[in-house]
C-alpha cells in the first residue's frame, strides 16, 4: 500500500475517531456526577479533550510508515 493510499484511509479514520470520541464525550459529560459539578467538569473536559491523542498516536504513526522498497527483478 502506498504512502498516499495510507494518508487517505488514516485521515478518514482520524475524522471517525474524532467524531466518535466527541459524541462519546458529550453522552458521558451528562452523568449527575459530572453535570451537576463545575469543578469535575472542568477536569472531565480536560481528560476527554486530550485523550483522543492516545488513540489517534497508532493512526498517525502507520500512515506515516514509509513505503516498501520496490525490488526489482
């Protein structure tokens, strides 16, 4: 697979994942414990608003793998 085939696919995973991650975090922002808390949602928001990169790190990293060396017969 090619560097650019790579990039294609790895940048539509990266927009499933956010949009994924997104609503994840809207739907779990809505628990009592953390609605009803200004200081636990600001550490929520913080959490999921930065623990998207740990998924993401896999995604980014193969599609930036170089391409195979072609050999040539």
């Amino acid at each position: 697979m090619t560097i650019r085939t790579r990039k294609l696919i790895g940048a539509v995973a990266l927009l499933l994942l956010a949009f994924a991650w997104s609503l994840m975090g809207m739907v779990l922002a809505q628990f009592p414990l953390i609605a009803n808390s200004g200081w636990m949602q600001a550490v929520y928001y913080v959490v999921v608003g930065m623990g998207w990169v740990l998924p993401a790190m896999p995604i980014v990293s193969w599609m930036l793998r170089p391409d195979p060396e072609r050999q040539e017969s």
